[in-house]
C-alpha cells in the first residue's frame, strides 16, 4: 500500500475524533499533535509540518459549520483538503504536443531508479498509442547503456546508446536525424552520488542543447530529509518541471520526497508504486490523499480498469450484465481484468471505504488464491457449463471437473454460490435507479469513520 504507516496513523487520528464524545478545543488540540507526529515520522519536513497542522487547527477552530457535515465529518474535511494543497491540490498531467519528437529528459541520483523509470513512462504512453525511442546518455556508468537496452527491449521500445563515446551531446547529435520518426523521445542522463558540479555543468548543457518538453527529477522515496537540497540543485540546474517518486510501495516513509517536491516548485506528475514495468501512475493528490484516508481513489481505479480491460468487450458486458444474462464466461472475464489490474489489495485501496477495512494480508492471499483456484476449475468445464452453471450441480459433472482442474468439489460449489450471488444481485440492480443505489451505498461507506 502506498505509504501504508504514514496512511494507518493518520487514519487512526481521524478515528479518535469520531470516537470521541465531544470535539471541543483539547480533542482538536490532540488531533493536530497526532498529525504532526505522523507525518514528522513519514519524514515530512518539520517547517512544512508546523505549516500544515497550523492550517488545520486554525481552519478547525474558525470555521463555521458546513450544510450537510457535521463537526467531524467538517474536521476530516479539512485534514483532507490541507493534505492535498501540500501535495500541489490538481493534478499535473503532461500534455504531449504534435510535434515529433516529444523530449522528455529524466534526471536523477543512483539509486533512485532513473532508468527503470525510463522504461515505465515509455510503457505508460505505449499503452496509450505513442511510438516511443528511448536516448541513453549516461556515458559514467560503464552497465548504463546495456541496462537501458535491456529494460528497453523488454517492452520493444527503440534505444539508441553508444557504448563507446564518452560524449553525452556526441550521442544525442549522432543520432537526432532518426528522433523525428517518434512521437516521444525518452532521455537517460547521467546520475551521480550526489549533486556535484561537474553533473550540475553537464545537466545545463544536455537541457540547452537537447531542449527537452519535459524535464522530469526522478527521486526515490526513501531518500529522507536531503530531498529538498537535491531537488532545489536539479531545479537550479535545468529548471525541472516535474518529479517522479519511486518506491512508493515499500517500507520507505516517502515524506521527505514529497517534502522536496513541495519546496522545489515542481509538482509530482508519476508515482512508482511496485517493481513491474506497468507499476506507474500518474498522481493526482486527491486520489492520493483519499487512499491514504482510507477514502479510495476511483480515478486511478478507473484507469486501471481502462488499461484492463478492453472498450469494446466492457461496453458488450455491461451490457449483458444489464440484460441478466450473466453466466461463467463473465465471471472468468471479470476474473482476468482483476488480475491485469493488479494485487488486490492495491485494488482494495482505491476502492472508497475499503481502505478502512483492516483485513490482514493473510486475508488477502487466502482471497486470490481462491480466485486463482476458481479459474483452474472454470478451465475444466465445458462450453455448456460455462454458459449455464447450473448444470454442473446434476449428475457427476462436480467429481469430474475436481478430477481435472485439481479443485475440491467444496470449492466448485462455493463458485456456483459466487455466481448466483453475483446474478442475483445484478437483478436487483436491474430497473433500479442508479442513483439511488449510489446514494445507498456511499451512505453505508459513510459509516467508515464511527460517523
């Protein structure tokens, strides 16, 4: 989960006030403390810390009740909305011009994950139909330009490296002839140790002659307290216009890098969140902040979904689905969308009022691993029985399927109860007014807090 610590305690915060029997000024008081506490752990600067929290309690305190939220709902209204101005409030996406090539350049340290990144963006605009080429000219490290090659290939995405000159703009100028071919050209540039002035001089000259769109500061979340020195001097050096933080899905507290985005002036347009190349997200503070709240982020949800599953055969589907003519093929296709989707507690998060949930990740395994189960068994079944379930409870189709799928016959009968379920609720849908159901159910997800 994307800083899951920081996100528990936070969480654990806005439950003592709704817990409590009265929110007056001491309530508020702690509430602010417990904060501070939380993110000064996560590695957020102090000075931005004092920031945020004085804005809280200030807001908390003054202002008036708001139609429709009472007073916790209003405070974890305002912890929310602080929380995202600190992270930049919109989002800031790249918007990628006609003309050929785009220039995205990526600058970085060691370690913080630049050329992995380097193949994630060119993955995440492949997928979004751009004819990518990747540029290596980190010409000091002698495995730069075979790494680059190799995560490159992987996602049969053009590089153009030279191992042998030690002249990152004789590279660039070598090969410029053949960047108009793409729609977006990637540029690996050298990293270092830290931010020394040979790199900061060979930085400014690659941006005044390549003169990248983009220029894109790659930090990784466990980079602590020197991120905003580090981001200041990349800034300095060729005016970054934004920030990727890697490695946002382990035990890093990941506070200092946002801290650094804050204070550079450049907001963060990607987040890593996992170690496969399709493990980025464009970031979108509200999503962001809503998952750390335990709120969801239907947005990146949506997304997910979109990259999953195919427009056409979702829209088919849905549509069956709203006919009620749902059987084990769709069952097996909604199946295979969650698992291109990713681990399901990475879906669980987005999901609004499910990142309240504490189930423990032995809970979550046991889950996929019953899925995965039930895809072995649907693999044994027939046409016929995929497409009328209810067929496999007669004779001895259940010893049958068990015998070559290698599932229990309780398991298979467990699916047979998923599916009726699933189909008896899709009735219920059916003829409803959507907005209705909706309203009913973020009531339900209203409970999340104790409200």
């Amino acid at each position: 989960m994307v800083l899951d610590n920081l996100g528990e305690k936070l969480k654990e915060s806005l439950r003592k006030i709704a817990r409590s029997m009265t929110v007056d000024d001491g309530a508020i008081q702690d509430l602010v403390k417990d904060i501070q506490r939380a993110l000064l752990q996560a590695d957020v600067d102090v000075n931005l810390v004092l920031e945020i929290t004085k804005k809280i309690k200030e807001r908390a305190l003054k202002e008036k009740d708001v139609k429709g939220l009472n007073l916790r709902e209003r405070i974890v209204n305002i912890v929310y909305e602080e929380l995202v101005n600190f992270l930049g409030d919109e989002k800031a996406d790249i918007v990628i011009e006609k003309r050929k090539p785009f220039k995205i350049m990526m600058v970085g340290c060691y370690g913080s994950g630049k050329t992995t990144s380097v193949a994630k963006i060119a993955k995440f605009y492949q997928k979004r139909g751009h004819k990518i080429a990747a540029l290596g000219l980190d010409v000091h490290r002698p495995a730069a330009p075979e790494q680059l090659q190799q995560v490159c290939d992987a996602i049969h995405v053009p590089v153009f490296i030279d191992k042998n000159e030690k002249n990152a703009l004789k590279i660039y100028e070598k090969h410029e002839k053949e960047f108009s071919k793409y729609d977006i050209l990637i540029v690996d540039t050298a990293g270092r140790h830290d931010l020394d002035s040979e790199l900061v001089k060979e930085i400014e000259n690659l941006s005044k002659r390549i003169q990248p769109d983009e220029k894109l500061l790659v930090m990784s979340a466990d980079i602590g307290q020197a991120a905003q020195k580090l981001a200041k001097g990349f800034h300095d050096a060729c005016g970054v216009t934004g920030i990727i933080i890697t490695k946002l899905d382990g035990t890093a507290r990941g506070g200092g890098a946002l801290s650094g985005a804050a204070v550079s002036g450049a907001k963060v347009k990607f987040i890593g969140v996992g170690e496969k190349v399709d493990d980025l997200e464009l970031f979108n503070p509200k999503g962001f902040v809503g998952r750390l709240l335990g709120m969801g982020d239907i947005e990146a949800l949506l997304a997910k979904a979109e990259e999953a599953i195919d427009k056409e055969k979702a829209e088919d589907m849905s549509k069956r689905l709203l006919e009620g003519d749902f059987n084990l093929v769709d069952l097996y296709e909604q199946m295979e969308a969650m698992n291109k989707m990713g681990p399901l507690n990475k879906i669980m998060e987005m999901v609004p009022g499910f990142g309240q949930i504490k189930l423990p990740k032995e809970t979550l395994k046991v889950q996929e691993d019953k899925l995965q189960r039930w895809k072995y068994a649907m693999g044994s079944m027939n046409k016929n029985e995929l497409e009328n379930p209810e067929l496999i409870l007669e004779g001895n189709r259940i010893q049958r399927i068990a015998k070559g799928s290698g599932v229990s016959g309780a398991e298979i009968r467990e699916l047979i109860k998923q599916y009726r379920m699933s189909r008896k609720m899709m009735k219920m849908m059916k003829g409803g007014d959507p907005e209705k159901l909706m309203k009913k159910f973020q009531g339900k997800l209203g409970k999340g807090f104790g409200m």
